[in-house]
C-alpha cells in the first residue's frame, strides 16, 4: 500500500495498468487495492498542480490571523470570506488562521488586506508575510506504516 501510495501521489493520472506493472502486481490487484483506498477514506481525491506564476499571481503571501469573539459561527463566517485564499487551516496558538493568498503583485496584496480583513470586526489582528520561495512536497514520503 505505501509504495502504490507514493506513485499515486507523484502522478494519479498513471493507468492502472502501468501502477500495476510499476508495483509488480497483477492489475486486478492493483485495481482492488486502489479502490479499498478510495472506499476508506485514505485516498479522497486527485487534484491538478496548478502554476500560480503562469495565471499572473507572482505574489504570494502567509497572512495569520486572529478573530474575536471565538465561535463556531464567527470561524464558519471567516471561512465564507476566505474564497480567493489557496488554503486556510484552522490553526492552535495565538493566530486562529494561516491564510495562504497569491496574486498579482504587492499593491494587490495591499488591497486584498485592505478590502477584505481591515473592515472586518471579527478580525482583531493580522500580519502578512510575503514568501520569497514556495517549495511544493506533493508527496507524503516515506509512509510510515502505523498498522499494529
């Protein structure tokens, strides 16, 4: 499983037959084990890499931030304005979010924060932090196997 994991997650347009004969299984196998991974939540879908530079969002930028009062209802409403991010976990310490934007260039930045959180009376605090490099791990490497 971990190594039809690691190939899944370094290209999932691989044909089965082609996993299968990378793995040394026979594809039926290969198709089972694939489909037990779907069926337990394991593998939850396949997604496109996108090049944020080649749509013109060279400007990347981690923005932690905290709202008041802390609620379900105040982060469910955070997360309605939270559509232009690339991701926003919910995070433990002193920032309740991390917000990861990209765009155009700095003065879109500026306005995103201006437009977007400064109005915001939930949003009590929040810093920006521009990325200089943004290295992407897609694969999750080595598995550890946690079966008993």
């Amino acid at each position: 499983m971990r190594a039809l994991l690691e190939h899944l997650q370094r290209d999932a347009r691989t044909t089965n037959k082609e996993l299968a004969r990378t793995l040394g299984i026979a594809p039926s196998t290969c198709l089972e084990r694939v489909r037990a991974l779907r069926n337990g939540g394991v593998i939850t879908g396949y997604h496109a890499a996108v090049a944020l530079r080649a749509l013109n969002r060279r400007v990347q930028a981690l923005l932690s931030i905290q709202v008041r009062p802390l609620s379900r209802e105040v982060i469910e409403g955070f997360k309605e304005l939270r559509h232009r991010s690339a991701g926003s976990p919910v995070i433990a310490g002193n920032d309740d979010f991390l917000v990861h934007v990209p765009v155009q260039d700095v003065d879109q930045l500026h306005a995103f924060l201006m437009d977007r959180f400064s109005q915001r009376r939930e949003i009590v605090n929040f810093r920006s932090s521009v990325i200089y490099q943004h290295v992407n791990t897609p694969v999750i490497s080595p598995l550890e196997d946690t079966t008993p």
